[in-house]
C-alpha cells in the first residue's frame, strides 16, 4: 500500500474510535513523534496524541467529519542549500465540519456549526509514520464564534476551498514530468524569489514571476484571502514586509512536489525580526519564527492557488500576546 493510501486509511480509521487504536498501531513507528499548533504540546505515543488533542477536539465538537480537500505525497527538497534530505512526506489539508457543542481550549460552547480548517503532515520510514505535524487555523474559528482577538483581516474571510478543476487528493503516481516542473518553480520561488528581498521593493523578489496575476492566495484567520496578485501584495505581502523586512526561508521540514501540487511544512522555516506594526501589535524587535504549512496548484510555469496556514498564536506569543487569552475575555 502506497503512503498516500495509508495517510487515506488513517483518516478513515479515526472516524471509528472503537477501532482506531487498532489500525493506527499499524501504521505508527515505536518512536512516533506529534507535533500541533499553539498551546498543545509535542506528544511521543499514539496513546498520549489521543487523549491530549484527538479526543478532546471529538469530544467538544459533536459529529465531526473531516472534509479533505488535498492529499499529496513525495519526496522531500526542503534544504536551502537543495541537497537531498531523503525523505517522504505527505500532507493533506481541507475542513472539519462540526457543531462547537463542548467547551475547548476554556471557551464556552456556542452551539452552532463550525468549519476548523486542517492541515496534516506525516513523514515515512519504511512505511510506517514516524513524525506528523498538524496545524488548525485557531483565528479562523475564534472569529467564526464572535471572538476574534486580532484587527478585522484586510484579505476576505472563511475562504478556504478545494483546487479548481482539479482532483486534489491525488492517490495515484504522478507523472514525474509535472513533479520536476513544480518542484523546480517553488524552490525557485522561495528560496531565490522570497529571499531575494532588498527590504525597499516588492518588486525585488519578482512574484509576479511565480504567482499568476489572478492568483487565489488562500490566507490564515487574521489576514484573510486574496483573490488576485495585486491583492495579494497590498493585503498580505506589503504589511507582512513592513513588519518582518528581514524574513529570510530556512531549511524546511519538508518541501515536496507531486504533480501540479506542492505542498510544504515547517516549524520555524521562516526566522525574522519584528520591526513594524502588525495586526495592531507595535515592533518588539524579537527575534521571531514561523510555523507554517503551504500547498500550491501550478498551472503551466506559475501558481494559480496557494493555501496558507501559519501558527497565529505561536507567533504573538513570541511578542509576548497571549491571543488565546485575549478571545477568552472577549
């Protein structure tokens, strides 16, 4: 069974609890390693992920079902430096779609429908996961139950679809053509493109050159999304700019291409210092990094969509903003 196919499988066994445990020890390595979003800790066991994040995200939201919008697979070519680091990811991302009917994280229940936007990334050995990463867009529900502790986005929010006329979940081989042709475009695009920036124009790290000029950039609860590239540079990528002129893309977890897709992951892939305004919170001057997760639809030599996760409450707690705190007092 390919890795996509067990990532598949793993998400239908986790709608059935009773046998969850069973098909999952399958699938997991003795040293199996998890890793979430703001404020859930790192878990080692299967056992310790499923009682501190699995069960009580089914316990306070009623009827869960998971919608997967994307499922890809590969190799990973993650290093800035583009040497091989061996080793194969998957990732997948779409909605859980529940009622918010138990208390979470300390708020209340509110009763009504919600859609947490999910992104998965797990890392093989031999077929067996011995690493995964997870992120939800915490912002992206906060503001969906009237408690939103940031500025309104600048982007449009609760956007946050499938790719275009395409299949996204992509269980099959991919023609390795189309894998290079991606592969190729992002590393161009992150590693010589983003970093490129001579902290005075946008123009310098030449996206135009890599996004379509109609490009869906899908952004992260707090910013929003932007629906062409001019939108994309004034909502998102000039105040993101203003605040972090020095962010600079490190070796990343995993960077990874099947297809017209590329998906990437990483904890602290992105180091910066906070030297502007942003989302109403003045320069700190810290040192700050970003968790994050990416997956891009190339269409021809340029991405047509990207889907943006970024851990929220990890980065302004590192300005010393405690954002889960803040929506528990609204």
């Amino acid at each position: 069974m390919s890795q996509k196919k067990i990532i598949a499988k793993h998400f239908q066994a986790l709608e059935k609890p009773a046998t969850a445990a069973v098909v999952m020890a399958a699938h997991l390595a003795d040293n199996f390693t998890w890793h979430g979003p703001q404020p859930f800790q790192s878990c080692h066991s299967f056992q310790q992920w499923l009682s501190s994040f699995w069960q009580p995200l089914t316990n306070a939201f009623s009827d869960l079902r998971r919608e997967t919008h994307m499922l890809v697979g590969g190799d990973s070519h993650g290093k800035a430096d583009n040497s091989f680091d061996g080793r194969y990811w998957v990732g997948a991302t779409g909605y859980y779609c529940a009622t918010f009917s138990r208390e979470w994280l300390g708020l209340p229940p509110t009763g009504q429908p919600v859609r947490l936007r999910w992104g998965d990334f797990f890392r093989f050995e031999d077929n067996l996961i011995v690493e995964s990463y997870t992120l939800i867009d915490i912002v992206d529900f906060l503001q969906q139950i009237g408690r939103n502790p940031l500025p309104p986005s600048r982007g449009i929010d609760f956007v946050y679809p499938p790719p275009t006329a395409i299949e996204g979940v992509q269980l099959g081989d991919s023609a390795a053509a189309k894998t290079d042709l991606s592969m190729n475009l992002i590393r161009d695009f992150l590693f010589d493109g983003l970093n490129n920036f001579d902290q005075q124009s946008l123009s310098s790290m030449g996206v135009d050159e890599f996004f379509h000029s109609n490009v869906k950039w899908y952004g992260p609860g707090g910013i929003g999304a932007c629906l062409s590239l001019a939108e994309f540079q004034q909502y998102h990528q000039q105040p993101w700019l203003e605040a972090y002129p020095d962010r600079l893309v490190q070796d990343l977890d995993s960077l990874f291409a099947d297809g017209d897709f590329v998906a990437s992951s990483a904890w602290a892939g992105v180091k910066a210092k906070h030297l502007g305004r942003y989302l109403n919170v003045e320069a700190t001057d810290n040192n700050v990094t970003f968790n994050g997760m990416d997956f891009w639809l190339r269409r021809d030599d340029k991405f047509v969509e990207n889907w943006v996760f970024v851990d929220m409450l990890d980065l302004f707690q590192q300005f010393g903003v405690d954002l889960l705190q803040n929506a528990r007092e609204i």
